[in-house]
C-alpha cells in the first residue's frame, strides 16, 4: 500500500498508524496533533477507489451495500457548499441538511440557504413513491410519468391549497380539487363551494375571453355575457329560494343614462320586436318592430295607453252574451230596470264608479257587459218596433171604420 493510500484510509476514519507529521512532494500533509489544523490536507486531485464513511459516527469496520459509495454518518448529518467566489459574482453558500435539530425533531432532508438560513426544499420522512418527480420540463406529484408541465395524481381527491397564513389581515384558505364529479374550488374556512365544473362538462361551456367578454357555449363572445346553445334549451333562469316569503324582490334590472330596450328576434320567421324606454320626452315605454311606421304601443308616465292598430281580446273563457238572443232568455221588463236605476243609480249588472275606484276596471269584462246591455236594448228596441206596428195596424182599421161610418 502506497503511503498517499494509507494517508487516504486515515482520513476517513480507519484505523491505520501514521507518522506525527509526514510531508509528500505531491502536497500531502497527514497530521494526529489536536490542534486546529486539518489531519488531512491535501493540495491536489484526490482519487479515492473505494466507498468512503465521512463523520464521527464512521467506525473502522463500516459496511457498505450495493447501492452504498458514500456515507455521511453523523448525530446532525450535513453537507455545506462554500463558494469561494467575490462580488460580483454569486456567493452564497448553501446546504444540505438531515434531520435539522432546529426543526423540532422533524425527520426530513433539507436544502438550506447558508446566507438567510431559510430551508426553501423539503422532503419529510415517510413521503410517498413519486412524490416529486422531474422528467425533461415536467413535474410530477404523486406520478413517476408526468405528461404536462405540472402533473398531479392521487387516488382520492388531488388537491392544491392556497392560503394566506394567519399573519395575513384577512386569513384565507381556496382548495382547488378533483372530485368524482368534476373540478371544484373549496372556500376552507366559509364551507362553501363557489365555483364548480361538473366532469363532461361540453366545450366552451364557460368562456372569459381576451376583451372581458364572458360566453356560455359560444366559441366567441358577441356581447359582454353571451349565452348560446344549439340544442334549443337556451335560456336564463333567475330564481330566489330563500328569504322571508311573501316579499317583493327586484329579480330584473336595466340601468343606463339614457333610454334602453331588450330585444326579441325570431331568426326563422325574420321579426323583429322592441321593447323600449323612450330616450326623450315624455320617456314612454314602447313597444314597436321593425318596421319603421311608428310603435305599435306606448305608454305614458301618466298611464295613457296608445295603440294605434286595433285592439282584439279572445279567449276560450270570454262569455259572450249571444245567450241574450234565446228565446229562453227572461229579458228583465223596463220597469224593474228603472226602478233598479233609480235606487242604485247605474245599471243593473255593471259596476257602479265606487266598485271601479276600489277594484278598478276589467276591460275584457266591462265589454262583455256592454255587450249584453247592448243586445238588451236591441231586444228592448225591436219589441217597441213590434208594438208600434200592432198600434200602427190598429190606427189603420179603426181609420177605415171611422171612414166607413162617415159614408
């Protein structure tokens, strides 16, 4: 054996004799004094051929496994990193450390920064199979064969927190997980669940583009909140299920400073309908299409409604008074009318202008009861024309026999 290789052998802990002080040519110095000064300095490349037990706690018959070419056994195993170099170049030093004393009896392999002291890398004893890995550009958690840039894989509910620590003014904490059914965001501490994206769910199905603009189904946005489908079940809903009941609630607001509208479109039939609040005086609501002849209906502040076009109400329910015209009909006698008229004053069987004022007006009603005060007065008017003609036959014969007798 060689004395460099026995200078060797002493330096990493084995029981080999040495001279009080030899000096080599080659730079070697090998000292057993207790002073300060390193047992073992040497001044050019070292070659160790062999596995190599570094710290206090090497013994001389130390053994080596197979995957085993360098120990560093020690009560507080370290390793530092000296840089050497001088401003301004980088210089920090750095470190790896086991089982840091500092850190409350913790087992975990750490990466210290010799400057702050800071320990910005960690893994725990006990951490699971791939619990990092690096491949090329990816990362992996939890996978040995990440496929993208950051690849998470768990069994039950892969799971990323955000959170501002107590220090912070206003504590927060967001899980971003998956679940069997779908992508959720877990507000920690309020115990609620404001964002979710159900699995399947169909593409663009919630889009916030470059310019702001939000789509529900359109690949591109046409207005600031765009809602499209192509299986005819386009809609929106608002629905309020809590609250006292019983309670009027604004559930629909347009806001501008000036005039607004909504529109409807049927893009199978080409029309086109407005519904408008006039932006001048006098600020009606108007109803109008396409055409422009003017609207079809306005209705002013004061509550005067125009139509320009007709005015037609039919339903199944309108119970027209043609029954008037039945010859079962029992046609109310003109004497029990006037008395009825002049006790409540108005007609019988129309509201009196108090009922109006309390209940106000049912057009559809009101022309159903004209209608049959009408159809009334007609039968009244044709049995006044029968009794007419009768009188009118009777002057006629008693005109021949007044004629006769003058003769």
């Amino acid at each position: 054996m060689t004395r460099l290789a026995a200078c060797g052998l002493c330096a990493l802990g084995l029981a080999l004799p040495a001279a009080a002080q030899d000096t080599f040519t080659s730079g070697v110095t090998i000292s057993d004094s207790d002073s300060a000064e390193a047992d073992l300095f040497v001044t050019d490349v070292s070659v160790l051929d062999g596995e190599t037990c570094i710290g206090n706690g090497c013994v001389s018959d130390e053994t080596f496994g197979s995957d085993v070419t360098l120990k560093l056994r020690d009560a507080t195993p370290s390793l530092t990193f000296i840089d050497s170099s001088s401003p301004p170049f980088p210089d920090r030093d750095w470190k790896l450390v086991v089982n840091d004393p500092d850190s409350g009896g913790l087992e975990r392999f750490s990466i210290k920064d010799g400057e702050t002291g800071n320990i910005p890398f960690t893994v725990t004893g006990g951490a699971q199979e791939s619990a990092l890995v690096l491949s090329g550009s990816n990362v992996g958690l939890g996978t040995s064969l990440p496929q993208k840039a950051l690849h998470m894989v768990a069994t039950n509910s892969p799971t990323i927190r955000l959170e501002l620590d107590a220090s912070a003014l206003t504590p927060r904490i967001f899980d971003l997980y998956l679940a069997p059914g779908g992508f959720v965001v877990h507000d920690e501490l309020a115990g609620t669940f404001p964002f979710r994206v159900n699995a399947e769910a169909p593409t663009y199905a919630l889009s916030v583009f470059g310019d702001g603009e939000i789509g529900i189904g359109p690949s591109a946005a046409a207005a600031p909140l765009h809602v499209q489908r192509d299986d005819g079940t386009a809609r929106v809903l608002v629905e309020n299920t809590g609250g006292d009941p019983g309670v009027a609630r604004e559930m629909f607001n347009m806001t501008n400073n000036g005039g607004s509208y909504f529109t409807l479109d049927n893009t199978d039939s080409g029309t086109t309908w407005f519904f408008n609040h006039e932006n001048a005086a006098p600020n009606r609501f108007i109803i109008a299409d396409a055409v422009a002849d003017g609207p079809e209906m306005s209705l002013s502040a004061d509550g005067v409604l125009t139509v320009p076009g007709g005015f037609v109400v039919g339903s199944t329910t309108l119970n027209v008074p043609d029954y008037v015209f039945a010859p079962e009909y029992d046609l109310t006698p003109l004497s029990e009318v006037s008395a009825f008229i002049a006790e409540n004053r108005h007609l019988p069987d129309v509201p009196s202008a108090a009922q109006i004022a309390r209940d106000g007006l049912d057009m559809t009603d009101m022309q159903m009861r004209h209608l049959k005060k009408i159809e009334e007065l007609t039968l009244y008017t044709l049995a006044q024309e029968a009794r007419l003609e009768a009188q009118a036959r009777e002057i006629a014969d008693l005109r021949k026999l007044v004629e006769t007798l003058l003769e």
